[in-house]
C-alpha cells in the first residue's frame, strides 16, 4: 500500500514568505488614539485619560481587595453606550448577579460563565463587544496547550491568544489575575511585557481605602495612583486623596511630619511618622511604606552628619494609610521625625519638609518643587523646610521657605523653633 505524500502548508523556505517593507518613521503617518471614559474619573486618571482602543489592561491585587468590583462598577457606565462582555472563570453567573445587585447595578452588561478561551472568542466574534473583561486569566484554558489550567504555558498561551484578538478587532481586553505571597502577579513575567497598562491595587484588603497604581502604561503616566474607598454599595471615588493620609489629630506629637510626595502628575500630602525607643538586645529597624536600606543608609547620614546615633535604639518608621513612597524626597522628614522621636521635641502641624539627602549630608533639589509647595499651601501649611536649589524665584503667599544646603541646618533650624 502507498501512503498518500503529506505536504506542510507553511513556507518550504524564505524565498516563499512575502517581501517584507521598509518604512522611513518620517513617512508613517501619526494618528491619535482617541480615548472614551470609564464613568470613574479616578480611573481614567490612572489610565492616562481613559481607554483607548485595543488596549490591554492587566490588573492586579490581592484576593478581596476589589478587583472583580472595581471592574463591574466601571463596565456597567461603559455599557450604557457600548457592549460590554464579561467573562467570569471563578465565579458562577449568580454570585457575579448578586454582586452586582449589592452594588445596585441596574444595566445588562452581557455576562458568560466560560472557561474555554476557544469558546469566548468565538463569542466575541458574534456578539463583537466594544469591552471584554476576563476574570480572571488564570482559570482560562486553551486546546493549544495540554499543561493544567493557571500554568505558566496555559496563562501565557491565553494572554496572546486574547491580546491578539484584542488588536486585531480594536477590541479593549481587561485581564483580572492573581497576585503571589509576595504581591507579584502570578504567572509567567511575559505577561506583564504583552499587555499595555499593568494596574496594582495597594492597601490591605482588610482596610477601606483602596490605592490602585500604574507600574506600567503605553499610554499614560507611569506609577499614577488613584483613590478608591470601600463601602457597602462599592467602590466610591476619594477627590482629594491628601486628606485621608493626614492625622486628624488636633494636638501635634513628637515623631511625625508631613511631607509632599509626587505620584506621577499628582501631588500628594502624606504623613510620615517614626519611632525611636530603647533596644532590647540587636536594634531594629522597621519601614512600612518606604525602603528597607534606605533607612540603613539614612540612618548613617543623620549619626555622621547630624550628631544623632540610634545604634542602640529601636527605629520604627511608617507612612500613614498604606501608602508606598519611591522618591528621595522623603529622606530629609524621616530623618527630621527620627530626631524628633529620639529627643521627644514636638514638630509644628503646619510644617513640611522635602529633599534628598546625599551621603555627605547635603540636601540635594527633588523636581516639581513649585507643585509641592502649592500643594502645601493650599492645604493650610505656613512652613516648608526644602532644598536651597528648590528656592522658588517668587515667594509663594502664605507660606514661609526655609531652604537649607546641609542636613544640620534642618535639624539645628527645627530644634530652634519647635
């Protein structure tokens, strides 16, 4: 018997693929994605200004943390105008419903309980909605892969199978996922290189605010943060973040200072406080909001060049509400509540402080000062102790500069006048 030859439908070689073609970028014309809003303004904010089509958006956090709500919130405003599909791998079609009857959402947004990513798209391509929310990515499976369901080869296959789909048609792809033990997203890294925006929620799932970041956009500020707080009909959007991360303590008490952060366009009032007290054997040293050997290193320079040794006291130090600070702007406040802690001296309540403290103990300029100090004057500070390059050439009314060049000036001007 004489088999049949089996011929392969891919190119026998390169001559067989079509030319490919070159383009000078001065000859691509430029086209801008025109953006449409998510009916949350705090969103669209960490969006860049909105959804943008074909885009990509993974999300990220930990279970309960409101991921699933956020979502459902912001696709029953879209679904006013568009159609929204939402795909629920984890949850049953009921429980989704009830949830969204807590939250006293009223529109249809289309809603399939599937796993079988094969299945959905060939949904999508009837129903062709404008949204699809995958929730969440790690229960999908694909027949191109024979791994277990939320492996690494399954969630990889099913992310490029959606991304690509999702460029091809213009179609926005929302990607729930897990997050591991140590807050990464699980799966494999990859998945955060195919997606456009990459979103974090912050916070303890146990607490009521809710801080979702961008640690990545294509199309938007990156490290942008916006402000949710969690109610029983919820999430409900937080206008000025400033005033939840400021005490509302009447009475000022040794260790804590206010500071201007930047998250990416925003300026925001944060409240450091720390805490220094007699050790017990090994001295320790605890941050929650900041960098662990930043406060060695902090530590270091304020014994060197500010006369302050803590080599046998406990150094707690903390960022009230949860928030995280990546700038070294906040080196000079922590330095300045760990002196006020260890020697019990009260810091004024309208005063604040920013700068970088270099290892020589200079206080070097931090950018966007003129925005920070504003920020500050408008929420009420008289006093601001800031790096001598950050002198604003016209003074700013209502609020008195204090600028420094050293480390010592700060502490020697602070243990003066408080």
């Amino acid at each position: 018997m004489v088999l049949p030859k089996v011929t392969s439908s891919k190119p026998e070689s390169l001559q067989d693929l079509p030319p490919s073609k070159v383009q000078k970028l001065s000859e691509i014309k430029s086209e801008r994605k025109s953006r449409f809003t998510t009916g949350l303004t705090e969103l669209d904010r960490t969006l860049g200004g909105g959804l943008v089509d074909g885009s990509v958006v993974l999300i990220g956090g930990d279970p309960g943390i409101g991921k699933s709500t956020l979502i459902l919130q912001a696709m029953a405003a879209i679904n006013k105008d568009n159609i929204v599909l939402y795909v629920s791998g984890e949850e049953s079609a009921q429980q989704v419903s009830d949830r969204a009857v807590r939250l006293g959402i009223k529109e249809d947004v289309l809603l399939l309980n599937e796993t079988h990513l094969e299945k959905i798209i060939r949904l999508a391509k009837e129903l062709q909605p404008k949204v699809i929310v995958i929730d969440s990515i790690q229960t999908m499976v694909t027949d191109s892969s024979t791994s277990a369901p939320g492996s690494v080869t399954q969630v990889r296959d099913c992310a490029a199978q959606l991304t690509q789909y999702a460029k091809q048609t213009n179609t926005i792809l929302f990607l729930i996922g897990h997050v591991t033990k140590g807050g990464a997203l699980a799966g494999p890294r990859i998945l955060e290189h195919m997606v456009d925006c990459v979103l974090y929620f912050e916070g303890d799932a146990g607490g009521r605010y809710r801080i979702i970041r961008a640690v990545k956009n294509r199309f938007g500020a990156v490290n942008e943060i916006s402000v949710f707080a969690m109610s029983e009909t919820g999430l409900q959007q937080v206008e000025n973040p400033s005033a939840i991360f400021l005490s509302n303590q009447t009475k000022p008490l040794p260790g804590a200072m206010v500071m201007v952060t930047r998250e990416a366009t925003r300026p925001l009032m944060i409240e450091l406080q720390a805490l220094v007290d007699q050790a017990n054997g090994n001295p320790k040293r605890v941050c929650v909001g900041l960098d662990q050997n930043r406060l060695a290193l902090q530590l270091a320079i304020l014994h060197k060049h500010g006369g302050i040794a803590t080599f046998d006291q406990d150094v707690f130090v903390n960022v009230v509400g949860g928030i995280k600070v990546n700038e070294t702007a906040s080196d000079l406040v922590v330095m300045l509540t760990i002196s006020s802690s260890l020697r019990n001296k009260v810091i004024p309540k309208d005063w604040i402080a920013f700068g970088e403290v270099g290892l020589t103990g200079e206080v070097r300029p931090v950018y966007n000062a003129i925005e920070r100090l504003s920020e500050a004057q408008k929420h009420g500070f008289k006093t601001a102790i800031i790096p001598k390059a950050n002198l604003p050439k016209k003074p700013i009314k209502g609020i008195k500069i204090i600028s420094v060049e050293y480390l010592y000036q700060a502490l020697q001007y602070m243990a003066e006048n408080s």
